[in-house]
C-alpha cells in the first residue's frame, strides 16, 4: 500500500470517529499512538545504523579456533572485521584481506561468528596453495636455455657476426660454467658480485664489463616476461678501472716476433705481423684485399644497417720485407678468438690491439704525417682532423705513397 493510500485511509478512519461518541479522546489516542510507532521506527533504524558500522569483538576461545598467522592481529586488535545487522535480520561479517574479502552470514551472531572462522581457515589454505603454484611455475625457467634464446632473439639481428659470436662465446666461457643448470630466480645479486669481483681481480676487467653488459638487459627482460619482479644486477657494482689504451710493442719485441713466426710459420703468427705493419683492427682481417701497391679492407667499426665503408693504406717498406712469408688468404679465415689467446705465446704482457698501436705509434715516430695516419688507422673525423681533410688526402694517393715510404726504420 503507498502512503498516499495510508494518508487517505487514515483520513477516512479520524471523518468516521468525528461522528462517534467521545470523538476527541478516541482521536487523541490515535494520534498518540501513531506517534509511538513512528518512534519505534526510528529506534529501529538507528540501531541497524549502529550494528552496521560496528567491530566484531571475537573471545579468546574464538580466536583459538581461527588459523595460526590471524590468532596475533585479532588478538591484539590489529585486524577489524566489521559486523552488521541487515535490514532482513541477517548479521554479516566482512573483513579485507591481501585483496581477498571475507565473508560471513548467519540470522545469529554466534553462527555468523563461527562461519567467518571458517572461512579464515579455507582462505589461509587457498593463499598457500596459490603461493606453492607460483613458485612452482617460477622454478621452471632455466638461465641458460633462455639466455641463448634472449641473444639469438634480442641481440643477434642488430649486431655483426663478429660481435654475437663473441658475446656467445663470453657466455659460455664465463657465465655457464658459474649458471649451469641455475634457473632465473634463484640466481642472486651477490653471486653475480661475488663472480664478477673475482674476473677483476685477476685483472680482466674488460671481461668483468662485457659479463655485466649482457646480464644487465638479460634480467630486464626476465622482469618484463614476468618471470622475476625485482633484477638482482640493480645493485651489482662493477670495479672502477683505468682504461689502458695499448703498450707498442719495442723494436725488439718486433723482431722476435718476426723471427717467431719464420721458425714457426703458423697462422696466427703470420697474422700478427701483418697486422702490426698495416695497424688493423682483428675485425678487419678478413675483408683484406691486396693490389698492387695498396691495401684495400672494410672498416670494422660500423654498426649493423649502416653502410659499409672502405679504406685504403699503401704497403709499407716494412711489410713488403716480410710479406713473402704471409699467406694472406689463410690469415683472412684465422679466427678471431684464437688470434686473441695465442697472441700471449709470444707476448706474456701485450694483447693483440696492442699490434694497431705498434703501427700507429712506429709511423709518427717515422714522421709521417699524423692526419694521414689516422686515415690509415681508419679514425672517425674529430674537431682537428675533419671530414674534409680526410676526403683531401684520400684522393692525394700519391702523397699517400710518399709518406708511407718514411715507414722504414732498423731493429
């Protein structure tokens, strides 16, 4: 019935009593009894009011019942389920947990107490066995397997065959032997330190930054693929180190090294005078081409997708010395790896650039001119030596003959 019809109703009801005996008490007493109930009304909903935004308060026995980890937060009233008495006289209790709600009701307080108990207990068994699913699916992602996966995916089609080889070949020299058969989330950050701390100290510090620079982007993409959350080389800190920029050899370090490989004729070795004469870099051996008088190669230090530029540089008079007993097409396939290892059979304390800086350093010595060396060298333009005067002295190439004869010095 809608209040319009109550309103009309009770209209009618107070007319009807108008016309009887006593109308003024009986309708007095209507009235007053009307105002009662509106009363009781009120009371009624101030008190669903407050049972609605009360706090359930459970008995120590009650709080014995609920699960280990809830027994402390309840007790101590750190944790706040709330109760209330719905309009259908139903008690609900309700409390948020790490994103999961709990719920419980009952027509009694007790019961509704005793099945949010319950309840505690059935979520504490769901969170662990969701936990246990997680880390079973977290331990099931191998270092290695995706490591190869990240470099022949990430890295390989942006970079030279040069350069990814040698990236595979640092993984397996340095990162396997210490990772092998490791997943992804058990490796920590102080094993990587600890790892890398130990490469600096025995003093290939070079080696410490190229290991750093690939497990770096490796464990961002771990993260990105949701495989880990946190990447454990954010506080991984390499050693700082001086740069060295190469020793040249001596003259009589030149000299056993051409002696060495005239009683030793290997490849290898063959390959080291001749990049000790000519100052290239070990990317660059193998596009060698030889015409004439002059030495023809592709620069190495370009990236992928740009293109390829070519330099030039005359034969000098201390190369055409030993070049008869260069095999230069065999010393194009030499690999780069092993050029890099075997250069310490000769030369304990040098490393193989260390032939470029014999090159560059013998020809200033030599007096030639210095623009023209970095030229040969293959040196990217600076703010002294520009663009424009490389392309001067590139198109001079008789110049070039003449300054490449000063190359001639005794041991």
């Amino acid at each position: 019935m809608s209040n319009q019809e109550t309103n009309l109703n009770l209209a009618n009801y107070i007319i009807t009593l108008a016309t009887k005996p006593n109308a003024k008490e009986n309708i007095a007493l209507l009235l007053e009894s009307l105002f009662d109930s509106n009363q009781k009304d009120k009371q009624e909903e101030e008190r669903l009011e407050r049972a609605a935004s009360s706090i359930v308060t459970f008995s120590k026995k009650e709080i014995e019942k609920m699960p280990q980890k809830f027994r402390k937060i309840f007790k101590t009233g750190k944790a706040r389920a709330h109760v209330r008495l719905r309009k259908d006289n139903i008690y609900e209790i309700k409390w948020q947990f790490n994103n999961e709600v709990i719920i419980a009701t009952s027509k009694h307080l007790d019961v509704c107490k005793e099945k949010f108990i319950e309840k505690l207990a059935r979520s504490n068994s769901l969170s662990s066995c969701l936990r246990q699913r997680r880390q079973t699916v977290k331990t099931q992602t191998p270092l290695i397997p995706y490591m190869e996966k990240w470099l022949e995916t990430t890295k390989k089609p942006f970079i030279k065959e040069v350069t990814y080889k040698e990236y595979v070949q640092t993984v397996r020299a340095y990162i396997v032997p210490q990772f092998n058969k490791r997943t992804i989330e058990s490796v920590q950050a102080f094993e990587i330190q600890e790892m890398l701390n130990e490469i600096t100290e025995s003093g290939r510090n070079r080696t410490a930054k190229k290991i750093y620079q690939l497990l770096s982007p490796l464990f961002e993409y771990a993260v990105a693929d949701g495989i880990i959350t946190l990447n454990p080389m954010a506080k991984v800190r390499l050693a700082r180190y001086e740069v060295e920029h190469g020793t040249p050899l001596t003259k009589e370090e030149e000299l056993t090294l051409i002696q060495t490989m005239k009683e030793k004729p290997l490849v290898c070795y063959q390959a080291y005078v001749f990049m000790m004469y000519t100052g290239l870099r070990r990317s660059e051996l193998a596009s060698v081409e030889i015409d004439d008088n002059w030495i023809t190669l592709t620069t190495g230090k370009q990236r992928k997708g740009m293109k390829e530029k070519s330099r030039s540089l005359p034969i000098s008079p201390m190369l055409r010395k030993v070049l008869p007993f260069i095999d230069v097409e065999k010393i194009k396939t030499a690999p780069i790896r092993v050029l890099t290892d075997r250069i310490k059979d000769v030369f304990e304390n040098h490393h193989l650039h260390d032939l470029r800086h014999t090159f560059i350093t013998r020809a200033q010595e030599c007096g030639i001119r210095r623009e023209i060396v970095s030229l040969w060298a293959g040196h990217k333009a600076d703010s002294s030596i520009t663009t424009t005067v490389y392309t001067h002295f590139q198109e001079r190439s008789e110049l070039q003959l003449q300054e490449m004869e000063k190359y001639n010095y005794e041991y």
